[in-house]
C-alpha cells in the first residue's frame, strides 16, 4: 500500500511496475504538474552546481594527486537560472516525447499520464543521483561503483515505466521509444541552449 512519498519512493526502488502504475492513476492538474516540473529542475540545478563547483573540482585534484601531478585551477562557469529553466523545458519535453513516440507503437497512454509518470521518475532518478555525487566526492571508486548500479537501476526503471504508461510488454520496445525521446531531447537541449546563450 502506497500512503506517503516516502512508500513511492520505496516502492519505485522495489517494484517499479507498481509504482508506476499507482502514478498513471492520478495525473497531476496542470498546476501542480508545472510546480512538480520545476521542482526537478530546481533539484537537477543544485544537484548539477554541488557536482561543479564542489565535487568536480575536489575529484580532478584527488586523480592529480594520485599521479603526482599538479592541478591548474579551474575557472567554472555557473548560470543557475538559465540551468533551471533548461532542465525544467527537458523534464517536460522528456515525458512529452515518450507520449507521442510510444502513440507510434500502439502505445495507450495520454500525455498528461505519461508527463505526470515521468516527471515522479526524474525526482526519484534525481535523488538518486545525488547521493552518487557526494560518494564521488569521498571516494572515486566507490562513486564509480555507485553509477554502475545507478545506470541499471536507472534503465530497470525507466523502461518499466514506458511499458507501464503505454501498456507494453516488451522491453525492447520500450528502449527503443527511450532513444528516440532521449535523441529528441538532446536536439530540443541543444537548441534552447543557443537560443538562451544569444539571448543572455
């Protein structure tokens, strides 16, 4: 039984099928969908400055260290609020694409379900990054052996979620609908990217 964001949580970890499908039956109203989308893009951007204005830095001089090199010092650029508003375009953008690409499938499920899941699935991605980070930091090879576990879980929940929003059963499919969005997402990026540098 799911009664708190804390049993989603625990539940996304465990059983990602069910999570999912407890999502898919509430979809957010468009409020609180746009305050749940800058919420992740507001987590994506701390998230993002902690690893390179903090941890970046500390990890280039542990590995210079342990060559017996020097470090130069690095001059890192941060523009959070342009970060935010590219991270919250993509949280959307993301879900958007995984609606209509997996429309093209004979996929079921509507766009407001669908951004609504996947929008649950960055935060929950996105707090698990963020201990990631921080074992980085601390250590190299723990922080390595973190993200392996991380990318599996990462792709053992996500295509979980596809097959559940679009009623699929096939796990190969359910990929291929993520690369196509995923590739879609990268051109969208790289686009606002210009046009937000232009513009600032």
């Amino acid at each position: 039984m799911i009664n708190s964001w804390a049993d989603l949580f625990v539940t996304t970890l465990r059983d990602p099928k069910a999570a999912a499908a407890f999502v898919m039956k509430s979809p957010l109203r468009r409020e609180d969908l746009f305050a749940a989308i800058a919420l992740c893009g507001a987590i994506n951007t701390i998230a993002v400055s902690i690893f390179t204005l903090s941890i970046f830095p500390s990890l280039m001089e542990q590995m210079a260290s342990a060559s017996g090199q020097e470090v130069e010092a690095l001059e890192i650029r941060s523009a959070p609020f342009l970060d935010f508003v590219l991270s919250s375009i993509m949280v959307y953008v993301f879900g958007f694409l995984i609606a209509h690409v997996g429309r093209t499938f004979a996929g079921t499920g509507e766009v407001a379900q669908v951004v609504t899941l996947f929008v649950w699935c960055q935060l929950f991605i996105s707090l698990i990054q963020i201990v990631g980070f921080f074992l980085v930091g601390l250590s190299v090879t723990l922080g390595m052996l973190y993200f392996l576990a991380f990318l599996v879980l990462y792709f053992r929940t996500v295509l979980h979620f596809i097959n559940t929003a679009h009623a699929l059963e096939s796990m190969g499919t359910a990929f291929f609908i993520w690369v196509i969005a995923t590739v879609g997402v990268f051109i969208v990026s790289a686009i606002a990217s210009v046009f937000m540098a232009g513009a600032a």
